[in-house]
C-alpha cells in the first residue's frame, strides 16, 4: 500500500511541476526582437517607361461544401451553402518591357505566406512584379492560412484543398491577365460617396472617396476597371452559413456587365463601413449595396485617357515591433496573447505601385481614415490600400492607441506601429 501511495503523490507531484512548467513557458517572452530601433530594407525597385499595354483575368475560386467560413471567430457555423461565387482577379499593365500584375482575392485576410506563394507562381509567368490583396470579404472561406493556431482566430484550421483552390484560380487570371496583354489607356478619377459609408468609431470621420481606374484597349473596349473604397464588408448575414464574398464581389460583378474584369480593393476602411441606402431585409443587403456602389461608381468623372507613361513597383520592408496585447486582453493573458501574436507576422512590406497615371501605396493591414491619410502623404500616392501583401491586423494613430480608443483597441502592435509604415512608404517614394 505504501508503494501505492508514493507512486499516486510522485504523479501528482509531476503532474503538478508540468502545468508549473507550462504556465512559465506560457508566460515567458518568446518574441525575439532585436532592442533598439531596427533598419528598414529597401528592396530593389522594378520599373518601365514607353507605351502602356494591359490585360485582365478572372478565375472562380472552387470549393467543396460544407467548408470552413471566415470571418467572425472560431465559433462561427459552418457554410452549407453558398451564395454567390469566390473569385480571383487579375489585372496586368506593362510598359517598356516591365510587366506589373495586380492581383485580387475574395478572402478575409491575406496571410504572407499565400502572398509570397501566389508572387512567386506569378513572377514565374513573367511578372516583374506581384500586388496581391484580400478584399476582406467577412463570410468567405476559411482553411486559407498554413498556420494552426490560427484555427482560433475566425480563419480556420489549415485546409491543403481550400489553399490550392485560392492559389490555382490566383495562377489563373494572372495568366489570362499576362496572355491578353495588348496596347492600353489608363483614366482615373475620383469622387466623394459619404452617403455609402460611415465610422465606425465615435468622432472619427471615415474615408468617403471613391476612385475609379478605366483601362482600355487603343479602340476604347473596356479591359479592366480598379475601383478603390473604404469600407468594412460585412454585410451577408453573420450567422446564416452560406459562403458569400460579400459586396466588393457583387459590386466587381455588376461593373462587369459592361464588359472587362473589375478589381475592388478596400482603401482606409479600418474604421468604415458600408452604408446600405434604404431598409433592405438582411440577406439583401449585399445587393442592394453593391447596386448603389456601382451606380455611383459610373458617375465618377474620368481623366483623359493616357496611353503611355511609366510602371513602377518599389517596397520597403519594416521590421515590427514587440506585440503589444494590454489592448485586447487584460493581466495574465498578454504575455500568452502576445506569444501568439508573435507567429502572426515579424515584418511589415509597404509597396508604392505606379501604372501609368495611378500610384498607390498598399499596406499589410486594416488602417483607419487618419492613419491611411498619413501613409499617402508619406508615399506620394492617390490612395492607400489595405490588407495587401501580409497581415498585420489593425493601424491606427499614436493618439487613439494611447486612448485606447477608436479601432486601437483590436490593435496587435504599439503606437509606433504607424510611424514606422510612414517612414516605410517614404523610403518607396525616394527616387
């Protein structure tokens, strides 16, 4: 009976020293960042100058149902169904020999790992240079991402299927988009829309423009359009289960009637979102918003069309830094949290992309109207957009992330977070 005994308390006694042991692991700091303020990379720039050419793409994002739906949490059910279908969209503009190819996904978010996956299958093709963006779409599918933890964070569990699916139609209208390149115009303008978007944070205005990019052939046939607004998506139901790309797809959709493939990218939206005209039921709502986008979208007056003129993709690479979690979890959770964090992404890629008479300026999360402001200003460019390239999650300004208000409070990183990008698209803009 003794030997009983001292074998029950020797277990106890190693099955408590192994939850000491994993709560001290837990709550020891593992991210590893260099002290003092880091270096940020330039990488080598890639440009061409002469006659504008163009071609565009789109390939249908097959998955199998029932699959994983992104966007809510790990709670979220399911999707049974589906909707309206995923799509990858591709636009390719060259000059000079330089080819740049713009690349769309209807997906949540754009982990950097699908993004190097995606730019280097398509500089394979020939590109000299690869932008690819999620179009933040809250009901798409899930299983994207290779990393396991982020099975908790609303994306889901790895899926290898879901993942050559986003990959193959990527592959896809990039191909088209580079096969059908011919000489091209590119027009731009811009607009105010308030009416369809609002803050989503208490005495924050939102970013209400809209731009508005025409590509076309010499004989003035529609080859692709850009269209760059800032608003959150999420207007398909949350708990409804049916796989949906919500409105950025729909309004691509609508625009595409009138021929040629249209690429929606989500600018400062951060703090924005959409503003549904009238009372539609829930499951309209998506429609009916895609609708008034689109029919605002061809109200926007165009500049003269420019059939030649310069490509230009430059980056810079930021190392981040110590995540910083007191926002999103309160005492014994940070350091845990922040161990996690860590595995989200240890640098941030700011790319400022030319083609022709548009420069934009893309950034690895979902920054606010002030913050994406600033990033422009600091890159010399039109618009910025978001949640292109990696994932960071939130931006925000120094003084919201001191407040802890506004969208400040989904925040992975410090307030420095922001003037680092800033300093990062500066060094895109230098000649």
């Amino acid at each position: 009976m003794g030997t009983t005994r001292d074998r029950k308390r020797l277990f106890r006694l190693a099955l408590g020293l192994g939850a000491l042991g994993a709560l001290g692991w837990a709550w020891t700091d593992h991210c590893r960042v260099p002290s003092g303020a880091a270096d940020i990379s330039r990488l080598p720039e890639v440009k061409g100058q002469g006659p504008l050419e163009a071609g565009a793409g789109r390939a249908r994002i097959q998955v199998s149902l029932p699959v994983t739906r992104a966007g809510y949490g790990p709670s979220e059910p399911r999707a049974e169904r589906q909707v309206a279908p995923l799509s990858a969209r591709a636009l390719a503009v060259g000059a000079g020999g330089v080819k740049l190819v713009v690349v769309t996904l209807d997906l949540l978010t754009l982990p950097e790992s699908l993004a190097a996956e995606v730019s280097r299958e398509v500089e394979a093709m020939g590109a000299g240079a690869v932008l690819v963006a999620a179009t933040h779409s809250h009901s798409s599918v899930g299983g994207y991402d290779d990393r396991k933890e982020m099975g908790f964070t609303g994306v889901g569990w790895p899926d290898a299927a879901v993942r050559g699916a986003v990959v193959g139609a990527a592959k896809e209208a990039a191909k088209q988009a580079l096969g059908s390149m011919a000489r091209a115009r590119i027009a731009v303008g811009s607009a105010e829309a308030p009416e369809l978007v609002a803050s989503r944070a208490e005495g924050e205005a939102p970013d209400g423009r809209l731009t508005r990019v025409r590509v076309e052939s010499e004989a003035g046939q529609p080859v692709a359009e850009v269209l760059v607004f800032s608003a959150h998506p999420t207007l398909q139901p949350r708990r409804d289960g049916a796989l949906s790309p919500d409105y950025p797809a729909a309004v691509s959709e609508a625009l595409e009637a009138g021929g040629g493939v249209v690429l929606t990218l989500v600018g400062a939206g951060g703090n924005a979102m959409a503003q549904v005209p009238g009372a539609p039921a829930p499951e309209a709502r998506v429609e009916a918003f895609a609708r008034a986008l689109a029919g605002r979208a061809r109200q926007v007056a165009l500049g003269p069309a420019v059939g030649e003129g310069a490509v230009r993709s430059a980056a810079a690479v930021m190392p981040l830094p110590h995540p910083d979690a007191s926002r999103l979890v309160g005492g014994w959770l940070r350091r845990p949290a922040e161990n996690a964090l860590c595995g989200l992404a240890r640098e941030a890629k700011v790319a400022r992309w030319t083609l022709g008479p548009l420069t934009l300026v893309a950034v690895p999360g979902e920054i606010t109207a002030a913050a994406g402001a600033r990033v422009e200003r600091a890159a010399r460019a039109d618009r910025v957009v978001s949640l292109a390239n990696g994932y960071v999650g939130y931006v925000d300004t120094e003084d919201q992330v001191s407040r802890r208000t506004g969208e400040s409070r989904r925040q992975y990183f410090p307030a420095e977070l922001l003037s680092g990008l800033e300093r990062a698209a500066a060094l895109t803009s230098s000649e």
